[in-house]
C-alpha cells in the first residue's frame, strides 16, 4: 500500500497545485496560476482543463524517468465544484473520513488524462430552521476538509480547536469529538484584498503582489482604524496615506491586511469561532498577521502554514489507503 504511487490534485479560486505521491510522500511538484476564478471570468472551464492536462503530463513524464507509473488521480478543492472540472455533491456534516471517503466519486477526463480521477466531496453546513422548515445551508467548503482529515491525522487539529485555512476565502472550520466536520464559517478575506489590490483606485497606493513579510506597526493601525472607522473608510485611508508621502507599499498593505483581519475576526468572534485554541494555514504572510492580531486579543494560536501542504497531502494520502480505488502499481 505504501509504495502505491499517484497524482494528487489541489485546485483553488486562483491556483492549481499537483504533486507526484508515493504513499504519503510528495515526490514532485507542479503549480500554475489558474483556478476556478478563470471559469468565472470566461465563462467556459477550457483553461482550467488545459493547465490540468499539461500539469499532470509533466508529472507522468517524471514519474516515467523514475521508473514510476502513477495508477489514479485524486482530486479536491475547487475541482468539484460547478466552476470546476464535474460538480460533486457536498457531504452534509457532521462528516469525517469515513463519510468523505464513501461519497468520492470516481470520473473520465479523457481529454485530460488516461488516468481514472477520483474526486472528493466537500462539506456543507445547515442550520434546522425552526418549525421543522427545510434546512438553511449556513456554510460550504471544499479542500478544507481533505486539509482537516490531515490536521487530525497528523495531531493537530481535534475538539477544542478552531482551524482557520487563510486561502482567497478565510474559512473556519471546528470538529466534534469524533473528529467530523461539525461547524464552519467563511468569509472572502483574500479575494477582498486582491480585489483591492488589483482592481480598484487603491491599485497604485499598493505594491505588485504579496510582501514576503508585513509590518507588525501598521498591520495593528489597520486594525485600529477598522475598529474605530469601519472597513470601507479604512480602505480609504490606504489613499490618504498615500498622498500623505510617509508611508512606503509595504506599510500600505500592512495597514489593509490589518483593516480586513479586524473586520472578518469581529464576525468570527460573534459567530463563537475564536472562542478554542486558533490554527492557522494557508498563506505564510497572511498567517502571521493573523497570528499577530489573534495573539494582540489574548488568543491560543499555533501558525502551522509551513505544513499546509504536508497535512492537506496527508488528507489525501488517507482517502486513498482507506478506499476501496486503491489499486496498487
């Protein structure tokens, strides 16, 4: 089982990440800059199955050369959503491994690769309404369960913890004492600071893509500003900061990153997601600022952005072992 040897899948709203697995270990590594977000924009998913068939051929090459030959693809995230390659049911929490394992649904992308694809489900979150109305869907989620399948594998995550995965959307997500996905709560928190960044007035009061690292300073005086000015005038100030001439990009987007992660904790908080111990993934930049705010209210924050990438693939590697679409080399 563990010499098993297969193609992981991990695409999101902006990127598509695949690695080459040998049991639980990543072998090789491919990324692009495409996600469902590009479906959106165009309207068709012709992209998104281009990038996917160059980037899996590339992996099939190399596991070729190391005398490997890859039996399945396995896919999570975006992938099953309707922007996406097939639209997969979401699983209804609570659900764990066991109830994500049994609603994989097994496809042919033929155009893709020759591979058979095995897609994971992901979760959704409803809320019994009262009178015995049909259930309100509160949240969703997809990847982020493959991710806590992970954390709870590897001793990270479990009952008393919150995960926050600080992706394009902010999602946190808690587990019952079974390890099943119980609860979530999402926001747009990176998709509202590209957008900012991006496509908006505040494009030239900012720096081209991500800084390495922010600043602790002005990270806190957005979140001061959000908290007493609210977000949209705390966006604003971006500009006046701008035209002051004292402020550098770095310090600019610091001060926005502080502004958004005041506003999505706030919410957070009164939806009763901060109230355990806070783990952190996604992003490294966007985590620590995370951590920093979390740490300035008194909260128990572990910053495991750093092993992202080994617990979502962990996630994976169970689903696999456990499932009856493991055929071995």
């Amino acid at each position: 089982m563990s010499e098993t040897c297969y193609i992981a899948v991990d695409l999101g709203t902006t990127n598509s990440r695949l690695w080459l697995m040998r049991g639980s270990a990543a072998l090789e590594r491919v990324s692009a800059f495409v996600g469902v977000r590009d479906t959106a924009r165009t309207g068709n998913n012709l992209l998104l199955r281009e990038q996917l068939r160059e980037s899996i051929g590339s992996l099939e090459l190399l596991a070729r050369k190391a005398g490997l030959s890859p039996s399945l693809v396995m896919g999570a995230g975006m992938l099953t959503s309707n922007l996406g390659l097939q639209e997969v049911p979401h699983v209804e929490a609570p659900a764990g491994l066991l109830q994500i394992r049994h609603r994989l649904v097994s496809a042919k992308f033929e155009d893709i690769t020759h591979l058979p694809f095995y897609l994971v489900p992901g979760v959704r979150y409803s809320i019994q309404t009262p009178g015995g109305d049909p259930a309100i869907i509160s949240d969703v989620m997809r990847g982020e369960e493959t991710l806590c399948i992970g954390l709870v594998a590897l001793g990270a995550m479990g009952p008393g913890v919150t995960l926050l995965n600080l992706g394009s959307h902010w999602k946190a997500i808690q587990v019952d004492h079974g390890n099943q996905i119980v609860r979530s709560y999402t926001d747009l928190g990176g998709e509202l600071i590209f957008a900012v960044q991006n496509h908006t007035v505040l494009t030239g009061s900012l720096p081209e893509g991500r800084p390495s690292e922010l600043d602790r300073l002005w990270l806190g005086r957005g979140v001061t500003e959000e908290t007493t000015s609210g977000l949209s005038r705390a966006m604003f100030r971006v500009r006046l900061l701008h035209l002051g001439g004292d402020t550098t990009p770095q310090q600019r987007f610091s001060f926005l990153v502080g502004a958004v992660i005041a506003h999505s904790m706030r919410h957070l908080d009164k939806n009763g997601m901060l109230e355990r111990k806070v783990v952190l993934c996604g992003g490294a930049g966007i985590a620590q600022a995370w951590e920093w705010a979390l740490q300035a209210k008194g909260r128990i924050v572990a910053n495991l952005s750093e092993r992202t990438d080994e617990a979502f693939l962990r996630g994976i590697w169970d689903l696999v072992e456990v499932s009856s679409v493991n055929p071995k080399e």
